[in-house]
C-alpha cells in the first residue's frame, strides 16, 4: 500500500494495514469484528460511514517502538528521559490540520458504536488539550456524540477536570481541542501522570527530538489553543455547565463501566487535514491497553529504582490490560530487595494488583520465562499479600478495597545459580 501524503498516523503501521474496502456502517459492529481478527494487524477501512479510518494502529510495543525509533525494550527510558527533559514546542503558521474546514456535524465523521450496549458512537481516541488561567493539560478521554454538535465527555477526577471546575467557579466555561490521529509522541504524553500544570506537549516534543531529530511542531486553532500540527482531526470546542447521561461503554478490563452524569461539550468547528483518517481505539483492546498502560511503566520504574537501585525493567502485562498486573525485573544487592520492589511497584501504580519480582536473567517481555520462574523459583512464603488497599475502579472483582499480591521470584544472593539456570546450546561457529 503507498502513503501519498504524510501522516500523523504511523505510516509504518499503515504500510502492512489489511484494507477494509467495502462500506462499512458505523453501527454494525463490522468494523469492532475486523479489529477484534487480528489485533496485531493494522485495519484501514476506506468507507466508514463514507470516510477513512484505521485501527490496530499502536497495538503492539514493536509498532509503537518503531513509530518513536527505538527498541521495545528502550521504550521505558525514552518516556522517562522524556518527562525529566521536556523540550518547548515549535510553533508553524501553517499546521496540517488547518487544511479544510468541515461540516459541523458529528455524526459524518467515521466514529463507530463499538459494543451492543454502548451509549452510542464514541471518539475512543481522542486527546483534549486545554489551557486555563495559563496552566496547560493534555490528556485522553472518551466522548460520546450525541448529535451533530454534541458530546458527552467523561471527566475523572484529575486534571482537566480540574480546569474545568475553575472554569465554571469563575463562570466560565472551558475551551478545548480534541485531537484525533495525534502523533505517537502525543498520544504517549496525554496518558503520561505528571503535576498539574504541566503541559504534556513539552514532553511529546523532547520525544519527538529523540527520535526524529526536531522538536514537536504545534499548530495555533481559532480559539488560541496550541495543538500538534501533524493531526488527522482537530475539533474546537467548549466543555459546558450542562450535564447529560454517559454510557455505558466498555472499558480497558473489557467489561461495561457504569453511566453517569457528564459534562456536555459544544463543537465549534472540525478541522482536518487533506483525506484524513479517523483514529479507532478498540475498547479494551491491545492498543487500548498500550496506550493507557505503557506510560505507567516509566513512573513505576522511577518508584522502584528508589528502592532497589539496580532495577533492569517494567513491564504492565497485556494478559492485565496493561494496567491490573506487572512485572518488575532487579539486580539485587541484598536479601529484601525483592521486597521492597513490590511495595515500590505499588507505590508507582496504584491500581496495580499483581506484581513479580524476578532476576535479570528473566525476559520479562517474555510470558512463558516470567511464568518459569514463578514455578521454579517461588515458594508460597515469598508470596505478599495486601488487604483492604485502595486499587483500580475498573477491576470487576474490587469491592471498595481490593487484595494487592507480590510475588519475589527472585534467587537467594547465596543461592547455586546453577541449579536455576536453563540448560542452553551456544551458537554455532
């Protein structure tokens, strides 16, 4: 397949895309089922609801990687040289998204009814970028079109949610921009926990440095907000004092999460770039899981190596949704270290309810080793388990509190390693 024009959309990802060239309606569930075949596989449908859209576009930590030019196993230290060095943004008169105006009507867009019960058509990969009183935030959020020029946006209790509320205490309401076919490095930063105030953005531009060589070009909207230049869509909005009904719609565990009240947001204006491409983010999918996931893994790092310096790597497991399990991989210097990784672990991710220690020479990237050590390395005193802790909102089995469990798989320092070791063939001269 060629790419004719460029893309914030990875091309890389779009080059091997399977093509869905029939029409696709955005309330059949055909294009939930493509998405659902092969999660690894990039889907590019070419008429959905008479425009383009893709999916599978991040699912797997190898397309990310490549999207930011870097390993798999580099990624968490690219996030976390990142976030300590953010870089400023450049601004171009000229952005991508700039280039048409479209008809303010939601419902043309290729945004599709994901599951039977959802509350209706959902924009499930969406960053709202906002600035209020000078402080900035970038962040995800899923939005349910409503009618032509009406969303409900769900806000948790964080950031934007902040803004808006002193927005409405100052009897204002709260201009915004949804970003959608944002580039990688912004993606990653909207989901990245960082202090209120700081804008995400610097932190996609140093991303952008690392592996492009230049910073991260924003592009100015009408009503004064900078946004990445390189966007498929760009809607102008304002988040209003109304509320409305919610949901349901599926979260990252792949169960229904509840309705509620939301705010009403008005759409002004939908900008796009030339043929743009509509971002689908299956809900509780692969990429779902990446996306919202993988940025914990830096801060769980950053929490760990307070505590056991020689920390190897993190990983947030896809068979956890990148969110309820992890693994942790340590050198140890002395015996508790194991330990202390898992109170640490917890510390960095709060809604985490697994965790595994294991010892460098374990593939953490790897199932099969994580759960070989388990077996062989882990007796049921090395086994740590927390009662009554505060955990994840969207774990189905979590009743107000919830049970957090650590497993030290790691060796004894005065263990015979080579009782521990799998026997190998070395390559061939």
């Amino acid at each position: 397949m060629t790419i004719r024009h460029s893309m914030s959309i990875d091309q890389n990802a779009l080059r091997g895309a399977r093509m869905v060239n029939e029409p696709v309606d955005p309330d059949s569930y055909d294009a939930t089922r493509a998405l659902l075949a092969d999660q690894a596989q990039t889907i590019l449908f070419t008429n959905l609801n008479g425009g383009r859209a893709a999916g599978n576009v991040y699912s797997t930590r190898a397309k990310i990687a490549t999207a930011l030019k870097c390993s798999p196993e580099e990624l968490v230290q690219r996030l976390m040289t990142a976030m300590a060095a953010p870089q400023p943004t450049v601004e171009t008169p000229h952005p991508a998204f700039h280039t048409q105006k479209q008809p303010l009507d939601l419902m043309r867009l290729p945004a599709v009814k994901y599951f039977p019960d959802d509350g209706g058509r959902y924009i499930s990969a969406g960053i709202v970028v906002a600035e209020y009183k000078g402080r900035c935030n970038v962040s995800f959020h899923r939005m349910m079109l409503v009618d032509a020029d009406t969303i409900a946006i769900r806000l948790v209790p964080r950031h934007l949610f902040t803004l808006y509320n002193e927005a409405l205490r100052d009897g204002q309401e709260l201009r915004v921009a949804v970003c959608l076919g944002a580039p990688v490095e912004a993606l990653l930063a909207a989901a990245l926990s960082v202090d209120f105030g700081t804008d995400e953005l610097t932190i996609a531009s140093s991303l952008h440095q690392a592996g492009h060589g230049t910073p991260l070009q924003v592009g100015r909207c009408d009503n004064g907000l900078l946004v990445p230049a390189d966007c498929e869509y760009v809607l102008e909005a304002r988040i209003t004092a109304q509320t409305m009904k919610e949901g349901p719609f599926v979260d990252i565990a792949g169960t229904y999460d509840l309705v509620r009240d939301q705010p009403i947001m008005k759409v002004e204006t939908i900008w796009a770039k030339q043929d743009p491409i509509f971002p689908l983010l299956l809900p509780g999918g692969f990429e779902h899981f990446l996306l919202m996931g993988l940025p914990r893994e830096p801060i769980i790092f950053r929490t760990v190596r307070q505590a056991v310096p020689r920390i190897v790597n993190v990983r947030l497991t896809e068979g956890g949704c990148c969110w309820l399990d992890g693994v942790v991989s340590i050198r140890k210097n002395k015996e508790g270290d194991g330990v202390n990784a898992i109170m640490a672990a917890f510390t960095g991710h709060p809604s985490m309810k697994n965790v595994v220690i294991v010892d460098e020479d374990v593939d953490i990237f790897d199932d099969r080793q994580v759960e070989w050590a388990l077996a062989t390395r882990l007796q049921a005193d090395q086994i740590i388990r927390i009662p009554g802790a505060a955990g994840s909102s969207l774990d189905p089995s979590a009743h107000g509190t919830t049970w957090k469990v650590g497993y030290d798989a790691t060796l004894p320092l005065d263990a015979n390693r080579a009782l521990f070791v799998k026997a190998n063939v070395p390559p061939k001269s």
